[in-house]
C-alpha cells in the first residue's frame, strides 16, 4: 500500500519571495516489499519536484519503509493574484498514487514613505516616520537588512503595525565620521515577500552665520533723504542657513530688500540685503537689527546712523526786485546749514531765461548773472533753486524774482539793443548813422542799427482857429514837466522854438491833446509828444 502525506498548500507566496520547498512522505504500509515504478509531474506552473530517499527510477520501499519526495515553488515571473497548482503521479507495483499541490502568487509589500531630503546637522533632530504596505493584510516588520549596521546615533523602532521609525540627534563624532548608507527591508512573513530601501546621508556642521559690515553705518542724513547700503550675508558651516527675517530699531527708518525666507549654502557662500536709510527726524538712529534664522540662534549686527537738517537758502538778502535791461545782473546764492567738509551742489529747477546763467562754486555758495536785452523788458523771472548736501542728501528750494525793465542810462540802452562795451558809452555813434547814442537813447531808435536813426514829425496844428507849425517827436515816457522842461531817467528835453531859424527865442508850447495816431507806435518805455509855437503863423 501506498501512502502519500504532507501538505499540499503552499499558501500566499510574493513574487519576489524565491523557492519555497514542501516534503511530501511515500511510505509503505502493507506486508510486501513496493517498487516505485515512475514519477510525473506539472511543467510549466513554478512547481518542481525530485525523490530524495530513493531514484525513482529503481526505488522499493520495504513493508513500514518511506521515501522522501521534495515539491519546490518559485513565484518569480509568475502573475499576480493566480492560483497555481500541480499534480504529482507516483507508479508503484501496488498501485498509482496522486497528490495535489497548490499556491497564490500575490505581490510584496512595498514601503510608501520617502526619507526626508531635510539636511543631517550636528545637534539638530532627525526622525524619519516609515510607512507600509500588505497586499495580502499580513503583518509586516520593518529591520534594517542582515549585515547593514546603523549609525550610533541613529536607532530604528518596529511599532508592529506596518510603521516605524528612525531617530536620533547627530553629534560631532557624527560629523567626523563622514558618510553613511544602509538598507531597510520591510518583510512580510506570510507571503516572504521584501521591500527595500537604502538610506544614505551625511552629518554636516551646522551654519554658521557672519555680516559685514559691522556696524552698517550710514552717517549723517538730512531728514526725509535716503541712502542705501549693503550687507553681505556670509555662511561659513556646512550646513545651509535659512534668514526667516530681519528686525529693525527705531521702525520704519529701516528697511530691506530682502525676500525672506533667504537661503545661504554653506562652506563660505554669501548673497546680499540692500538695506535703506530715511530719518524722519534729526536724532541718533544707532541701534541693532536682529536676524531670525531657522535652527539657528537670532543674531545681533549693528547699525548706525543720524538724521540731520537740510540746507537752506539765506534769503536775508534777495535780489533786485527790478533789473534794467542792458544792465548786468548779478547774484550772489548763499545757503546754510552745510557743514564743512561736505560737498553741496546748487542747480537749477525751473525758470532760469535765456540770458542768464548760473555758476555754481560747490561749497553752498553760486552766483546769477546776466544782462537782458531790449526784447526781455517786462519779463517776470522766477528762478526755482536746489541746494543739495551730497554728503547728507539733504536738499531744498528756494524762488528768485526779478522783473526785466527799460533801461534809464545811455550805455544801459546801448547794451540792451545789441551795442557792446565800451562802444556803449554815449557820445559813440555805433551804427555810423551820424546819431550819438545819448540821441538815439533820448529819441527811442536803435543804436545798433544805422537804419534806424532818430526823426521828428513836423505839422501845422490849428489852436483856437489859428495855424501854429508843431513838432511831433519821442521821449521816454514817465517824465516830469517843469519850467518848459521835460526830465526824465538821467535825459532834460528842451524844445526851442525859431521863425527864422536864427534866433531860438521864440515860445513854445506843449499841446496836451495833439492827434499821434498817424504815427508809428512807439517802442516800448516811449512815448510821442507834441510841440508848437505859442504865437500863430501866417506863413
């Protein structure tokens, strides 16, 4: 008789679990001796099989005697979440016997974590939460693989319910030691089904965190002026430095350009924060900023700074309300509040005309000048100037006035209408025209020009129904009349009358209301007046 026994299942196997082995006993039970004539089995489906006792080939178990059969499943290739089986015939002399094996292929389990990619630093807490998977729900224990060796301070704990952890705080032996790697392996027991990981890292040095200038100091600054600095923000540890934030003294005077957080890598790398500032006030701003780091202490780096008043302009004395045409103006631009060593600019804002300039020395002080011509009389000047403390950034403007009138001098007159010095003086003829320039001056024509050359009207005008000759001529207006004079500015007109063009005795007589609309308009600052003889003529 021939017995088979053992067990036939195989159960859940991975895939990636290797060859599992079941032994099956043949015995024999009966009175004779049982000759073991063949053996098959499946092909194909994982299972394998060999007699170990005995070749099958020429096996004979005596009565009460076994043989070992040995059935091997390898999972490998095979598809998930199918059940194999095979069949295995032995021939004897006292009969076939049949025996069925079977096993599920399913998958392994799988670790779903990832390690932290956070740097390792001397001193700073690592812990990593491992977490898995169980196709099959079977528990899964999680160790670090045979021969692998954890680092001394780290320490791996199994919770039993497919987690666990790693942790621990580096210390400097850590760091010395350099790099580190081992593997983890989560195993399902059940199924031999493994997951592995390898954990590599290195301990570094913490950062190490270094700003210069200290102290940033920006020196004096006028008030509501600004200035920028810099610092260069240094790591010289190896591990990176995080800046969460700067804080600032004295609030809003401070400020940065920083986008926080700012990220420095380590072994000497740096980056800067432009910092900027702007005092409200005139007082000391010395103080600390403090900067907040991740995994890092605050640190303390000084600033220093004033605030201080601007320059201003000394208007104690301003300029001539009037300025004459042909005239030189000039002006002296002084300002306060610059100390010395500083380096002050004065410029123009607004306003400055076409004929004046102006000429800054750069230590607070300019001058404006020029000479306006006879197109500029009645022009309103109003020139906006800057002062500007380069040392503090301090500034202000003040407002210059001047009003551009007619000249009340000959050589003033001259220079007004384009005549240069010394040509200007009065009784030099410019043009040639025969007409000294106190004449052309006097009379209201262009001394510059030999086609413009003073003339005089003559007419008969009739007063009280008799003839008297009359003379239409310019003056400068704005005279005064007095004794048969005419004065005005630094000029006397004097009219004399003649019938015989030999003796200039005869009365003269300023007519109030003689008709000049038949005359060119006068220039500006003149006027026409009219003259005739007090007696009547009939001739």
């Amino acid at each position: 008789l021939l017995l088979l026994s053992g067990e036939p299942d195989f159960g859940d196997r991975a895939t990636n679990s290797g060859t599992v082995s079941q032994t099956l006993t043949l015995r024999n039970d009966g009175a004779a001796d049982l000759s073991l004539t063949g053996l098959t089995g499946p092909s194909g489906n994982g299972f394998t099989s060999g007699l170990v006792q005995y070749p099958i080939e020429a096996g004979t178990l005596a009565p009460g005697e076994e043989a070992t059969l040995e059935v091997t499943f390898s999972p490998s290739g095979l598809v998930v979440d199918t059940t194999y089986t095979g069949t295995w015939t032995v021939a004897s002399s006292a009969g076939d016997g049949t025996l069925e094996v079977r096993a599920r292929v399913v998958d392994p389990p799988a670790l779903t974590s990832t390690a932290p990619d956070d740097e390792i630093v001397v001193g700073r807490e690592y812990s990593y939460a491992i977490a898995t998977s169980s196709p099959t729900g079977d528990p899964v224990e999680v160790a670090v693989a045979s021969g692998d060796t954890l680092p001394g301070w780290l320490t791996l704990t199994d919770h039993g319910d497919g987690t666990a952890t790693l942790t621990g705080t580096p210390d400097q032996a850590a760091a010395d030691a350099g790099t580190f790697s081992f593997d983890l392996v989560a195993t399902v027991t059940a199924t031999g089904g493994t997951a592995t990981e390898t954990i590599t890292g290195e301990v570094l040095e913490p950062a190490v965190f270094g700003a210069t200038p200290d102290p940033l100091d920006f020196g004096p600054r006028a008030v509501n002026a600004s200035r920028e600095l810099s610092w260069t923000l240094a790591n010289t540890g190896e591990a990176t430095l995080v800046v969460t934030g700067i804080s600032y003294p004295h609030g809003a005077v401070y400020s940065d350009d920083g986008s926080f957080p700012l990220t420095i890598d380590g072994d000497g790398a740096s980056t800067t924060v432009t910092v900027t500032f702007q005092p409200t006030a005139v007082q000391d701003y010395s103080g600390s900023a403090t900067f907040t780091f991740e995994h890092l202490d605050d640190a303390a780096v000084d600033l220093a700074g004033e605030g201080v008043a601007a320059p201003a302009f000394d208007l104690s004395t301003l300029p001539l309300a009037t300025t004459e045409a042909g005239e030189l103006f000039s002006y002296e631009v002084i300002t306060t509040g610059i100390p010395e060593g500083h380096t002050a600019t004065i410029t123009v804002e607004a306003g400055l005309p076409t004929w004046m300039s102006l000429q800054d020395a750069g230590e607070g002080t300019a001058t404006l000048s020029g000479t306006p011509l006879a197109e500029q009389i009645g022009d309103e000047v109003d020139v906006v100037l800057r002062v500007l403390d380069e040392t503090t950034g301090g500034s202000s403007t003040a407002t210059f006035e001047t009003t551009v009138v007619a000249p009340t001098s000959t050589s003033a007159y001259a220079v007004s209408e384009g005549v240069s010095v010394p040509e200007n003086a009065p009784g030099e003829d410019p043009d040639g025209d025969g007409a000294p320039n106190l004449l052309e001056f006097a009379l209201g024509t262009d001394p510059s020009t030999a086609g413009s050359r003073p003339v005089t009207h003559a007419a008969m005008l009739t007063v009280d129904g008799n003839a008297h000759p009359a003379l239409h001529f310019l003056r400068r207006a704005g005279g005064t009349e007095e004794s048969g004079s005419y004065t005005v500015d630094s000029l006397t007109y004097t009219v004399e009358g003649s019938t015989d063009l030999q003796s200039w005795t005869e009365p003269v007589t300023a007519a109030s209301s003689a008709d000049t609309s038949h005359l060119p308009t006068p220039p500006t600052g003149y006027e026409w007046t009219t003259h005739h003889l007090t007696d009547p003529q009939t001739r």
